[in-house]
C-alpha cells in the first residue's frame, strides 16, 4: 500500500512538473517495458524508441498524470498501442514497396523522368544490395516467395520478432536507399500518392 501511495505522490508532482519525480516513475517502469517490448519486438533499437516515445508522451500531458488510477496497466498499453503503431508502419512501408513494380506506365508516362523498367530494377536491385545477407534473405522470402513472418521464422529457424526485426531494418536501409536517389524517391512519391 505504501508504494502505491508512493506512486500517487510521484504522480502528482509529476503533474505539477517535477522533473525528479517524473524521473523516479521512469525508474520505476522503464526496466519493465524494457523486456516486456524486447519479446515484442524483437529489436533493441525499436524497444527503446517505443519506450522513450512513451515517456515523451506522459510528459508533454503531465497534467493528466493525476487522473490515472493504475499508472502500470496505463503505460503498459500505451507501450503496446506503440508498437502495433510501428508494425503497421512497417506494413504500410511493404506495401509501398510492394506496389514499386506496379507503376512504371505511370512514370514513363511522364516525358520530364522517362524513367525505363531498366532503370528503376536497378534503383531496386542496387538498394536492395545495401542490405546484410539475413535481411535481404528475409525481404526476398517475404515480397518475392510470398511467405508469412512465422513461416520465414520456421524455414530460418529463427523466431517471428527476429523476423519482424530484419524487416524493420531492411525497410528502413531501403528507404534510406530510396532518398539518396531522386529517381526512386519520385517513383515513391507517385506510388504514395496512388496507394488508397
């Protein structure tokens, strides 16, 4: 009992912009999140932006701080919004990727980028290079073979987040990729603005 009433103080002069007390409930927590959204996952890198992200986030409406009951079960679900926030970001992003292939009418349609099918397999192809030998294996089974993460998990031996993480850093390297060359990132922006 004491430490929750230790926890409704910290609360409360959080709420009034105390930053050592803010600082003691991310003590508190953040250890916690830290395993719970590892096995989630799968990335450190990931975990600890969800993690300060949610931190961010508690702090920016501190005021509301003093209207939560069970501060746990709140950042707890907060941490986990997070990341099926993330994962659906990925999704969105291999997607995006996905429909890359779909658009070369489109561009060449356009006199001022006359982009060639040529041109943009090998944006694609050099891009996809850059990645490490797992990751483009993950990415080749996922978008060219068509298999589902726990299906690549089973076939590698590795587990689903270890998956999801290749995919997370395969997609980011790509879109990395993708801004250092105007030609791909015009083609980007065009299937941007053609996806629903």
């Amino acid at each position: 009992m004491e430490s929750a009433n230790n926890e409704k103080e910290l609360l409360r002069c959080s709420a009034e912009g105390n930053e050592a007390a803010f600082a003691s409930l991310f003590r508190m927590y953040s250890h916690k999140l830290y395993g719970f959204l590892l096995r989630a996952t799968g990335s450190p890198e990931t975990t600890e932006d969800v993690i300060q992200d949610v931190f961010l986030k508690l702090w920016k409406d501190r005021k509301n701080l003093l209207h939560i009951e069970q501060f746990g079960g709140y950042v707890y679900r907060m941490a986990q919004n997070r990341v099926i926030n993330s994962l659906k970001r990925m999704a969105k992003e291999t997607l995006i990727l996905e429909e890359l292939g779909k658009v070369q009418p489109l561009v060449a349609a356009d006199t001022e980028e006359q982009l060639s099918q040529k041109e943009v397999q090998h944006n694609l192809h050099s891009a996809l290079n850059t990645l490490t030998p797992k990751q483009k294996l993950v990415f080749t089974l996922s978008r060219e073979q068509g298999l589902k993460h726990d299906e690549i998990a089973a076939f590698l031996k590795i587990s689903p987040s270890t998956v999801n993480n290749h995919m997370i850093e395969a997609l980011r390297q790509l879109r990395r990729q993708m801004s250092a060359s105007p030609e791909t990132c015009s083609l980007l922006l065009i299937v941007l603005f053609f996806l629903p």
